[in-house]
C-alpha cells in the first residue's frame, strides 16, 4: 500500500490516517531502516526541534506526530485556544531532518463509539497529577495509540514535561510495549527559561519576569545537593517566585527521580519540580539534584 501524502506546499510528506502512517512505516522497515517517533501538539519550538534531531541521531528515519489531545484536557482548559500552526509546524521539522509529519484528526484518533480509557498510578500521583487530574490518562491512552500505531524503534519526549516523561516510561513498561523511551534534557532560552508553546500565553512583561521560576529552582538545586534542609529550600523557592510576580503556586516539591516518591533528603538523585502561574501561562519546569560526595 502506497501512503497517501495530504497536499502541502512543504516537502515533509504529512499522514492523515493509521493505514497511510502504518504504510509509511512498512516501507521503511522493507529497507532495513529504523524508526523513531516524536509525539507534539504543535506550536512546535527548537526544543521540539532538539527532539527530532536526537531521533536522528537515534534511528535512520524520524517521524513526528501534530495532535493536540483533547481526552487529557479538563473542560476549563485551553484546549480551544491551544496555539496551533500545522503549516509552519511542517516547515520546521522539514527543517530540523524529519521525514514525516503525522497529523490525524480528531475522528480519526478516537472515532465513533471510542470507548477506552487507562489508568495511570505511580509517578502520575501528585504534582500535576493532583491539579490535572484527567491529563496522564488522556496521556497514556494517546501515546499508547501513537506507538502502536507506528510501531517505532524509539519514541523522544523532553525532560521539561518530567512527570509526564516518567509516567510514559512506566506505562510503557508495565503493558510491555517495545518501544524505547528516551528523555531529552529541557531545552530553554538564553535567559533560562524553559521552552513551552504555551510561553506564547505571555505578555512582554511577564515573559521579563518567567525567568526567575528557573533560576529559583536552579539555586535550590545547588543548595539542597550540598546538604541544605529541604523544607527551608522549598519555602524559599515559593518566596522567591511570589516576589517575582507568580500568582498561584501550584506545587513545589522534592521528588526521587526515578519513582517520582517524596524524598525529604538528597542521598540518591533526585529532581525538583514546579508550576506556578504566570498570568494566564501555567509554567512548568524542573532541575536535577545530584547529592555532592
């Protein structure tokens, strides 16, 4: 079967359906290539762009998907205003070397009659787990379609969405899909802050101040790896993003970076995470602890 290529004035073939995606796929592996997958909502960035590149790197053809999933959206969520520009979005991964662009619709991810869920426990608990209830298993369940749906050697995520990254890595594991997850470490602008479409969200004045939610985690990293008490950390983190101007805080903690289980001391890596809000932008970010001796 011969994919049919939806018509672009870019020259990265885009696939609408399974059948073309999977077609797409067939023809690569009767060549011996390998295949990674690199699952965006769009509004893509050079961090997603660092993303295909390391799939590159990774395997012999790199394929990225564009769904802006709406099951791991909760009602009050910008899911209608999600920024979306498939046209650009092609013409940057044709750019950074991808050698196709996945773009299904709705209908298509979840057709008539769709009728199943997944349920997600372990590092989906707490942190944006507490706040977003309904998004790791909107998450599990699109991802678990996209891999088997392209079946690749390799799927890349970004280390900024860590919580997200860690749950993908436990699904993966606990239903024995056979796809590798790799982790990309967060990509962020000269000044530190990480790279998110919804960065978009910011005004000229908040973007100036967004910064310090890095820079705040990034000296209490420091701290907490040479022995500093986790709680005064914390407290400290918070007052410090408060003074820049963040609204609400909805979590900083101290996690273990593999099971994502509170740790209420560094004796083994461990990751600190948050997200607070900065005018109608919800900012996530997260840095390493690495204990220091």
């Amino acid at each position: 079967m011969t994919p049919t290529i939806a018509p672009t004035s870019c020259p990265l073939p885009v696939l609408r359906t399974v059948e073309d995606l999977r077609a797409q796929v067939a023809s690569w592996r009767r060549e011996g290539l390998t295949v990674a997958l690199v699952p965006t909502m769009g509004a893509l960035h050079d961090g997603h762009l660092g993303l295909v590149r390391r799939g590159r790197a990774l395997a012999d053809r790199v394929v990225a998907s564009i769904f802006v999933n709406p099951t791991q959206f909760a009602p009050h969520e910008d899911f209608d205003r999600y920024p979306r520009d498939e046209s650009g979005d092609a013409a940057k991964l044709a750019s950074a070397g991808c050698h196709a662009l996945y773009a299904p619709t709705v209908r298509a991810m979840y057709p008539e009659g769709f009728a199943t869920a997944i349920s997600v426990g372990g590092p989906a608990e707490g942190l944006c787990g507490a706040f977003r209830p309904q998004m790791f298993g909107g998450v599990a369940l699109v991802v678990t379609k996209l891999f088997l749906q392209a079946l690749p050697d390799v799927a890349v995520f970004g280390e900024k969405d860590y919580q997200q990254l860690m749950v993908i890595r436990r699904f993966t594991r606990d239903l024995d899909i056979p796809v590798r997850v790799e982790g990309l470490p967060t990509v962020r602008e000269a000044d530190g802050l990480a790279m998110s479409s919804r960065n978009a969200y910011l005004s000229a004045d908040e973007r100036a101040r967004a910064p310090e939610l890095n820079r705040a985690l990034t000296a209490a990293a420091d701290a907490l790896a040479r022995g500093a008490e986790v709680d005064g950390a914390l407290t400290g983190i918070r007052g410090r993003i408060a003074e820049a101007g963040f609204g609400t805080i909805d979590y900083v903690e101290l996690r273990d970076a593999e099971t994502l289980e509170p740790v209420t001391a560094v004796t083994r890596p461990a990751r600190l995470l948050a997200a607070a809000w900065m005018g109608k932008a919800r900012l996530i970010d997260n840095v390493p602890v690495i204990p220091v001796g």
